[in-house]
C-alpha cells in the first residue's frame, strides 16, 4: 500500500526548505555572536516596526529560532524517512513503529518548545510578561499536540498488528 | 511451550522423510521444520487433519502436553 505521491514531495519540499532555514539561521547566529547587529521587529502588532534589542535579548531569540528550526527539520527528516519506508510495501516494521513514536514524540516537544519560547521571547524583548501566552490561531498547538498523541496511538496499534502478524505467520 | 510436537518420532516410525509430508500435505519444508522446531504459534485444523491423514495417525500422537517445558 504506496503513500499518496504528493505526501512524499510535499514532506520533502518542506523538509529542503527547512535545512536551508537552518543553515541560513547558524550563519546568521555566528554573525551575531561575532558582533553583527541585526534589527528585530517589533511584537506590537498596532505599532509595528524594527527594534534594535541588547546583545543579550538577539542572542536569546536567535538561539531559540536556531533550535526550534533545527527541530523541526529532524522532525520532518523523520516524517520523510518514514514515508519511505512505507513505500517499501512492508508493514508494521520496527522501524515504522519506532518512527511513528519519535514523530509523535517530536510534534509534542516542539508545540510545547514553541509555547514556551513565544512566552519567553515576549518577556526578552519587551518584558511584557503581564501578556502571558498569546497564540495566534488559540486552537492551533492543540491541534499540533492532539496529531502528535495520534501517531503516539499509532505506533502503539502498529506494533499490537506486529504481534498479531507475528501470530499469522507461525500459523502452520 | 507446554505443547511438543512429536513429528519426528512418527516420521521415523513411518519411515516418512520431512520433504516428503510437505509435499503430501501441501506445505512448505520452511513451515514444517518451524512446525517440526516448535516455533510455531498454532496449527489450522486443516493442516493437522492433513499430518494425520498422510501418517494415518491420531493428534494426540503428534502433540502431548508437558507441563514441565513450560
């Protein structure tokens, strides 16, 4: 049972576009801690425009941006490697068991990782921590955590059909 | 497991090779050896009535319970 064609490029076009934001983002790094000065807009939305924070606060935000990019790229790596191995026709492998688990696993981080660096970026750089956690779309990281918990129970049910699989074939 | 596969001591005694049964009953020698080995999880009905067919004998000749190998 092949994966639909666009699942497999559609992951993969992500998955290049996110390497290349996260080679970008540690050029950039390096550039800021070797004393390049870069102007961060600003997260008011009624007013908005560019700021210049401290060292410090460029510091912390980029080195956010750079982990939680580079989290995202392993997470799609995961997602793509295991299109792939589901194209090799063979079901219920360990390897699709333990990726349905990671896959879900990384989801789940990285919306609770996001959530915590939109909270503390805001506090960084404008010391609004009155504010709290602000979500653009309030539905949205439950969403994120809900398919996360998903392939959680999917690598659960895949590794009970293992088993049962397992049963059939020692079936003489 | 409990149950053991007496196989080959019939096979023996009606001078029957492996490869031979598997061609009778219609199963691989792979499958049989797994039966043979007891590494099998079960056995269809049909497969059994198929042995005991081939070796004119009874299922209780080829499967007894040990409650020691458990």
């Amino acid at each position: 049972m092949k994966p639909h064609p666009y699942l497999k490029l559609i992951i993969s076009i992500s998955f290049y576009l996110l390497l290349l934001k996260f080679i970008l983002s540690i050029g950039l790094y390096l550039w800021i801690l070797f004393g390049g000065r870069i102007k961060l807009r600003s997260i008011n939305f009624l007013d908005q425009k560019l700021v210049e924070e401290s060292f410090g606060a460029t510091m912390i935000i980029s080195t956010f941006e750079l982990v939680l990019t580079g989290l995202f790229a392993y997470s799609l790596y995961v997602l793509k490697k295991l299109v792939e191995e589901f194209e090799k026709e063979k079901l219920y492998t360990p390897k699709q068991i333990a990726g349905l688990k990671l896959a879900g696993s990384m989801i789940i981080s990285i919306t609770i990782l996001e959530w915590f660096i939109d909270f503390f970026t805001r506090a960084v750089a404008e010391s609004r921590l009155s504010l709290g956690i602000y979500f653009d779309n309030p539905g949205n990281p439950w969403l994120l955590i809900a398919t996360g918990l998903f392939f959680i129970y999917l690598s659960k049910v895949f590794k009970n059909s293992a088993e049962l699989k397992r049963d059939k074939d020692l079936t003489i | 497991m409990a149950i053991q596969i007496n196989l080959d001591k019939i096979l023996e005694e009606r001078g029957m090779k492996s490869n031979e049964l598997a061609d009778i009953i219609g199963i691989t020698t792979a499958n049989l050896s797994i039966l043979k080995t007891g590494k099998a999880k079960a056995i269809r009905f049909s497969t059994l009535e198929a042995i005991c067919k081939a070796l004119d004998c009874q299922p209780g000749d080829i499967l007894s319970h040990n409650p020691e190998s458990e």
